[in-house]
C-alpha cells in the first residue's frame, strides 16, 4: 500500500469517529427520562399501528397479510423489549435498596 492510501483510510476512519462521537454527545443532551419517553413513544406507535393493520386484515381493507404480520411481530418484539428494560431498572433499583449505608 502507498502513503496516500493509508491517509485516505485513516481521514475517512476519523470522520466516521466524529459522526459517531456527536451523535452521542446529542442523545447524552436529550437526557435519560426523555430516551425512555421517547422509546415509549416509539412502542406505543408500533403497537397502535400493528393493531390498525390487524383492524384492516380483518375488515378486508386490507389483503397483504405478510405485511399485517410483520408489522405485529415489530410491536410484539419492541413490547418484550421494553418490559426487560422495565424489570432491568426494577432490579437494579431493588439492588440498591438492599444495600446497607
């Protein structure tokens, strides 16, 4: 390999290290409680749409049914998700109650 090559590599790996490092640096801004209502809304939407193409399935305006089922197995994915962050947090703050001060 040249000289040129491996500067090449290296200023588009540095670039790709900035991006990354901002892109956290802004969800670190936005804070904890606003990630999860965010993901919360997130799950919610899925659900609420899963449920309307499940509606649409049924009432025939629909006829995709790989689409239907797609859709509710997202939801029912992100929902289990987010019932192991709630029983995560849940332990976590049962590990700390236990502990003597």
């Amino acid at each position: 390999m040249n000289i040129n090559t491996m500067q090449a590599i290296q200023g588009a790996l540095s670039q790709g290290t900035e991006s990354v490092v901002s892109a956290t640096q802004d969800t670190k801004d936005q804070g904890f409680v606003s990630y999860l209502k965010n993901s919360f809304d997130d799950v919610n939407r899925a659900l609420s749409s899963a449920d309307k193409l499940a509606n649409d399935l049924a009432v025939g305006k629909n006829e995709n049914l790989h689409e239907a089922m797609i859709g509710m197995e997202k939801a029912e994915a992100s929902f289990k998700l987010l019932v192991q962050v709630r029983n995560r947090a849940l332990e976590a703050y049962h590990e700390v109650m236990r502990m003597q001060v």
